[in-house]
C-alpha cells in the first residue's frame, strides 16, 4: 500500500531544510564576493577535484555540497530540496534526514570519482596509443570520443585533411600529442564537481519510494508519477554518462546520490521490517 501523508499537518520549512537553503546560499553569496572583490576562487579550495589534482583536498567530499556555479544551479537544488526534503524531514526527523542528505551527497562525490578515474584511464590509453603511432586516422579518434564539444570540428577536419594530403606531417603527431594531454589535464580531471545535486537526487529517489504514485508536474505542466519519472530519469542520466553527453554535467554524481540513497533506504526497511518481528 502506498503511504500517504498530509502536507497541512508538516511544517513547510523543518529545521534542516531551512539550515541547508541558508547555508547554500551563504556559501554563494560568500563565493561571489570573494571572485569579485579580492580575486579568490572559493572553487578551487571546497570544490571536488579529482584526487589525482594538485587543487584536491579531502574535506572537499563534504564541501562540495555547498558550492554551486550559478543562481540557477543553486535554486534548482534548493528548490528540490525543499519539494522533497520537507516531506521527509517532517516523516524521518532532522537527525534521520541530515544524514540520509551527506551519505548521499558524500556517495555522489565518491562515484563520480571513480567515474573520472574510470574515464581518465581510457583517456590516456588512447592517447598514449596515439602517441606510440601518430596517424590522422587516430588523431580523429581521440578527440571525437573523448573531447566532442571542447574541440573545433572544423580545426579537427583540417588538420586531419592536411596530414592525410601531406604525410611528412607525422612528425607533427607528438605536437598534437602534447595538446591533447593539456585538454585532458583541463577538461578531464581539471573540472571539478560541486553543488548538492547528488544529494537532492537521492532525497528525490527516497520520495519516489516512499511515494511511488505521487505525481509531479515536468516543466510544471506535464503530470508524471514520481516513480516513472525516476526511472526515466536514471536512464537518462546513465545513457549520458556513458555516451560523454554533455560533459559538463555531473551525470554520475547523480546517479552516485541516488545509489548510495537506496541502498541506505533498503538498509532502513530491512531493519524496521526485522524490529517488528521481534
């Protein structure tokens, strides 16, 4: 049976929902004050970097939860967090909630570390492959399965056109070489993660569990049970993961927060289903 809950008897803003939102946005406001005002990159000290980074710290696994690009980077979060977080603080309790919120937040960031780890290892496979054998063919490659969108195609299709046209250009492979290496030290592990998107996915799958017949309205128009929409959207998200879709996104991060969620989530039920048998 579907648990049912009734919103007029919660408080619509539980005292960990209102902590985090203003920690949030603190945390922006503190951020842009500091690039503007002295030059100081907050970023670079609390977002996550890859541990294989010079700027990577450890307590950025915790930090980067409250570090976010822009305004609507950060009220797309918060405004998840409070749709979703309210109902389940308001069910669980402050102490239950905040720690569902970091285990999720903390096993975003996990994930997508390995992700990045997984992903550079193929990355630089390739790229010393094309090194031991510069050809266009391999050049051409490299850059369309591990760079598409951070290299002119146009600059790609006539540098790759001249090589072919001209084969003393070989020569010119360990250059290309070297720029590769840049962009994967600049586009690969140099991209940091931040922002609670990991953590308000996993309160969002808790909700869907909970709630699985509950609808929501995409884009504020279309109805969609909460469960379909879960679903559709982890497909999604592990398709463009994969695929290297929009690479700016932190597809496995999301999927990271929803992961360590339900399995925090199966962990609770199997032992609130075994408490009352005994």
């Amino acid at each position: 049976m579907t648990q049912q809950y009734a919103p007029q008897g919660f408080r619509i803003l539980p005292p960990a929902v209102k902590h985090l939102i203003i920690i949030n946005a603190l945390f922006f406001l503190t951020t842009l004050v500091l690039r503007y005002s002295m030059g100081i990159d907050l970023n670079q000290y609390l977002a996550l970097f890859f541990v294989g980074s010079d700027f990577f710290r450890p307590w950025q696994f915790v930090t980067h939860m409250f570090i976010h690009e822009n305004f609507m980077h950060l009220f797309l979060n918060m405004f998840a967090l409070w749709m979703f977080g309210n109902i389940l603080e308001n069910l669980w309790g402050t102490k239950r909630f905040l720690f569902y919120f970091f285990v999720c937040g903390i096993g975003a960031g996990l994930i997508s570390t390995l992700a990045t780890w997984i992903t550079s290892s193929i990355v630089l496979a390739d790229i010393n492959a094309f090194a031991a054998a510069p050809s266009p063919e391999e050049l051409a490659h490299v850059c369309t399965r591990h760079f598409r969108g951070f290299y002119d195609p146009e600059l790609l299709s006539n540098a790759v056109t001249e090589w072919r046209n001209n084969p003393e250009m070989t020569d010119l492979g360990f250059g290309y070489t070297e720029e590769l290496m840049k962009m994967y030290q600049r586009f690969t592990i140099g991209i940091p993660s931040l922002g609670a998107s990991g953590a308000t996915y996993g309160i969002l799958l808790a909700f869907a569990m909970m709630f699985p017949n509950e609808r929501i309205y995409l884009y504020f128009l279309v109805p969609m049970k909460v469960k379909w929409f879960v679903i559709g959207f982890i497909v999604i998200e592990f398709i463009s993961g994969i695929t290297g879709f929009n690479q700016l996104v932190g597809h496995f991060a999301h999927l990271g927060g929803m992961l360590f969620g339900l399995i925090l989530m199966l962990m609770w039920r199997r032992r609130d289903r075994n408490s009352r048998w005994q």
